[in-house]
C-alpha cells in the first residue's frame, strides 16, 4: 500500500513540475479596488491584466515576448486610476502557491497607449519608462524572497503624470541562474489603465527605452557573476526612474512608501496575502499529505 502511494505522489509530482517552477500575476489592488488575472493558456475573464499563455520566463533580452510576456493578450477592461495611487501585486506559482524564485529585482514602467484605449493598443514598438525599482530590503535579502514566503509587493502612481490611458509594465527579473550569460529570467506582465487628475508629468527622451531593446543580456544587473554576494552592490538594468513629481522620485525602498513589500506588521494599506491552503487547490479525495507534496514550490 506504502509503495502504491508513493509511486501515485511521483506521478502526479511528474505532472506539474513546469507549473510549480514559475509562475505570473494573478491579481492587481489599485488603492484598494481588487482585479483579477487570468490563469496562463486558460478560459479568459474580464481582467485589466494581459493574459499570458504560459508561466515559463521570457528568456533573452532580444525575446519579443520581453515587452508584456509570453504571447501577451490584450485584457478586456481598463481600470480606473489616479496619479499617486497604491498598486499592490499578488505572485504566484502556476499552480496558485507562492512564487518560487527569490534573486533579483521588480520595476515597474509606464507606456501611453495614446489616442486609442489600452485594450486596443498594441504596445510591441511602444516606449516606456521607470517608474519605481527595488531590489534589496535593508537587512540584505531581496524583496523576491518576500514574494516567495507569500507577501505581495506594491508600487505608486506618480503624483504629477498626465492624465490618459497607460499601460503598466511590471516585472520581475528572476537571477538565480544569472551568473551564466543568458540564464536570467524575465517576467513582465502588462496592466491597463486610465490615469485621471490634471498632471502634467511626462518623460524627457532620455527616460525612454523599448521592449526588445531596452536590455542587453550583457548588462551587469542581468548577466551578475556575483549576484549571491550580499557583499556586492546590484546595478539595475534599463533606464533610471523617470523624474516626474514627487512620487516617481520613490526607489520603493523606503518603509514609508508603498514599495516595500507587506509584512505582518505593516497597517493601513499594506497588507499579507496568506499562501493558499492545499484543500482549495485540489479535490477532498487527494489526502492532506498529498496536497501539501503538491503545492510546495520548487526552485529551477
């Protein structure tokens, strides 16, 4: 019977070993209103979020998929905003458990979709720029090891931008294999919004990079020889934060600002998402002992 149910775990474990290595966003909170993603590859829903059709990374600065993700769909709703609103991001898995990697850094970068709304807006040749980076929190860990352990991680509007229809380009760039040219691994996801308020915020030429184009896998925060020294100062990749206002000044590194991750301790806005327990992500007839083999993230 042991040996029975040993041979069931491997082949099930068999099954979703791609799935559990990576993940995608699978939801957005601006200032408090909650949107949903869309499963990779899955039945699409009403989202602001561009769905995906596969958790794996994009791989390779020159990757076209670099711009929004793996063959990027454009989502059906555009969410409403303002400048200086809270954004928080949800990670996960492929199979809904905590994000599995935890080297390397998050931005965030903005795109005007022009004189046509973002759910028709195809960004391939468009030209974005930073809006906010964070790499390390203070005690020398990367804010990816935050993700991993289940938090969420959150950004802000800038106070000053023009009002119109942006599409938000959020990313995570994976290091772990980093130390072999080539080996990182990028995963952007693409957010649609409509920025209200009478800014007047926008980029000087400088700030503005394409997607290809704006990396290079030769660049020293994505080829990193000695990303695990902790020792070591991380250079980010791409342009610097676009000077806009008040807010685009923010590295999201500052405990009072909106980029650190959440943390247990954190009041107001800030908030901890609890990992998902087993029985929501599986059948009652699958044990308890199998659904926790199941759901524990593995690292690739």
């Amino acid at each position: 019977m042991k040996a029975r149910a040993t041979t069931l775990a491997l082949f099930l474990l068999a099954l979703i070993p791609h799935v559990v290595a990576h993940g995608f966003v699978y939801r957005v909170t601006i200032n408090g209103q909650l949107y949903m993603g869309n499963i990779p590859n899955g039945n699409p829903n009403a989202s602001i979020i561009r769905q995906i059709s596969k958790v794996d990374p994009v791989k390779g600065a020159n990757n076209t998929f670099l711009n929004c993700g793996q063959d990027a769909q454009p989502a059906s709703l555009v969410a409403s905003a303002n400048p200086g609103d809270l954004l928080t991001f949800d990670w996960r898995g492929g199979d809904l458990s905590h994000w599995p990697h935890n080297t390397g850094p998050l931005m965030n970068y903005l795109t005007s979709c022009g004189n046509t709304t973002c759910d028709q807006y195809d960004p391939q040749d468009s030209e974005w720029f930073k809006i906010s980076e964070i790499g390390t929190q203070s005690n020398g860990s990367w804010v990816q090891q935050e993700l991993m352990n289940g938090f969420t991680v959150n950004t802000t509007l800038p106070t000053d931008i023009k009002p119109g229809q942006y599409i938000l380009r959020h990313e995570i760039i994976a290091l772990h294999l980093a130390t072999t040219l080539g080996g990182a691994e990028f995963y952007p996801a693409c957010i649609q919004l409509n920025i209200g308020g009478n800014g007047t915020g926008v980029p000087t030429s400088d700030d503005l990079v394409t997607f290809p184009g704006g990396y290079s896998d030769n660049d020293p925060g994505i080829f990193d020889p000695n990303v695990f020294d902790t020792s070591a100062p991380y250079t980010f990749p791409g342009p610097p934060v676009a000077q806009l206002g008040v807010a685009s000044n923010s590295s999201d590194q500052s405990p009072s600002d909106s980029g650190t991750p959440s943390s247990p301790s954190s009041g107001g806005s800030q908030c901890r998402l609890k990992q998902p327990s087993a029985a929501s992500l599986y059948p009652r007839h699958i044990s308890r002992i199998m659904r926790n083999l199941l759901i524990t993230p593995s690292i690739h």
